[in-house]
C-alpha cells in the first residue's frame, strides 16, 4: 500500500513513516498543500493523512480541492483540532474519517484498513497466487496456509507481482510499490531482492514462477 502523507511536524512524520513502513505501507511526505497536490496528479495513492495546520494553508481546503479532480482516494485527518465542530468540518468537507492527535500506529492502521474496506476497487484485499495468499494490509503470506516470513520489502515486490500475474509489471511500477519517492534507488537493488524472493518461492512450493522481460519489468506466472 502507497499513501500520502501531508504533515508539517518532519519528526513526526518521519516516526509515522517507519511507524507505517513496518506495516509493509510506502510513504511519501510532504509539508505543504501546492506538492501535495502535484504529488496526487503524478502518483496513485490507496489513501492520504491530512493535517490541518500547514504553512501554506488549512489542510481541509485539499479534500474539495482533490474530489474535484474526480480522485476519491479515502482521506483521513490527523490533527490536534479534535472538538467535535472542528470534525464535523472536515466530514461534511469529504474526509473519510478524522483522528485526533496524539493517537496510536495501531488505531491509525484500523481506521486505514476501514477506509480500505470501503473502496470497490480494494474490497477484495487479499491476493491469490499459485498456492499463495497475500493480505498486503497485514503485510502476510502463506503457502498452502503455512505462513511464510519475508522481508517486508520482498513482500511488497510479492504483492505487486501477485497483483498482476500473468502480466509484465514495469520496473518503475515495482519501485513505485517499494520505495518513497524521497528514497535514492540503487541501480540493481530491484534485481535484487527479486533474486531473494524468487529463491524463497521455489524453496516454499509457492507453485509461481517470476521471470524476467530484459529492459522492460518482470512478470509472474502460475505454474
């Protein structure tokens, strides 16, 4: 899962970012409204964590600003301003639910999972393949119903694969599903943790194959 978020405090951002990074969730950041709303032309995000106060303006102004573009990415608020006039506000405005600070990761990955469960497009969240099934919300695998431990970001190159089966998925689409778009990228890091994760399908009798299209992407079939 991709999301964005939008938070002026960069500390804490960072923490809700390796907070969520655990949880197999790629986060981009930004502090201010203008890049965010660049950021949603130029990415496809599963949801997006909206503060209010930012240095260039009140975060509620966005949602309007975003479900006029025909985008209904689920939008949750974090922020201090937590008296029920100000959450009635940014309901009636379009978020999807509104969550006061402090909170817990914990709460925040159930409220994200309720959003989820909300979108016809991410209804159905876990992914079958092979012998495989994939809840990339639980960032989980297992194999015949035997769980089987991968690296997160093996796990997420996993799910994105498994998305697409039978189909050749870019190389940039892969990176988009592992790393921020903050993140230096090394040249062969991909190929890399596809080498891993290949081994660790045979080695667990996945019943996949991933193989690779030279200068194009990779593509997973069922066997």
């Amino acid at each position: 899962m991709r999301i964005l978020l939008i938070e002026d405090e960069r500390e804490l951002a960072e923490a809700l970012s390796a907070a969520l990074g655990k949880h197999g969730i790629v986060t981009d950041h930004t502090m201010h409204l203008a890049d965010a709303v660049e950021l949603t032309r130029q990415n496809l995000y599963d949801a997006i964590l909206l503060d209010r106060r930012l240095p260039d303006g009140e975060g509620l102004s966005f949602i309007p600003e975003l479900r006029r573009t025909g985008k209904d990415t689920p939008i949750i608020v974090l922020t201090a301003r937590n008296e029920p006039k100000e959450r009635i506000e940014g309901l009636d405005l379009g978020a999807d639910d509104y969550l006061g600070k402090p909170f817990l990761v914990e709460e925040l990955m159930a409220r994200l999972r309720a959003v989820l469960r909300r979108s016809p497009e991410l209804a159905e969240l876990k992914i079958t393949a092979g012998r495989m099934v994939i809840d990339p919300l639980h960032l989980s695998v297992t194999v015949d119903a035997v769980p089987l431990d991968l690296p997160r970001r093996e796990l997420l190159v996993l799910a994105a694969l498994a998305r697409r089966k039978e189909k050749t998925v870019l190389r940039s689409t892969l990176e988009a599903a592992v790393y921020n778009y903050e993140e230096e990228i090394q040249s062969n890091a991909l190929d890399a943790h596809i080498s891993r994760l290949r081994k660790r399908l045979i080695d667990a009798g996945a019943g996949v194959a991933i193989h690779n299209i030279r200068g194009v992407g990779y593509l997973m079939k069922e066997e």
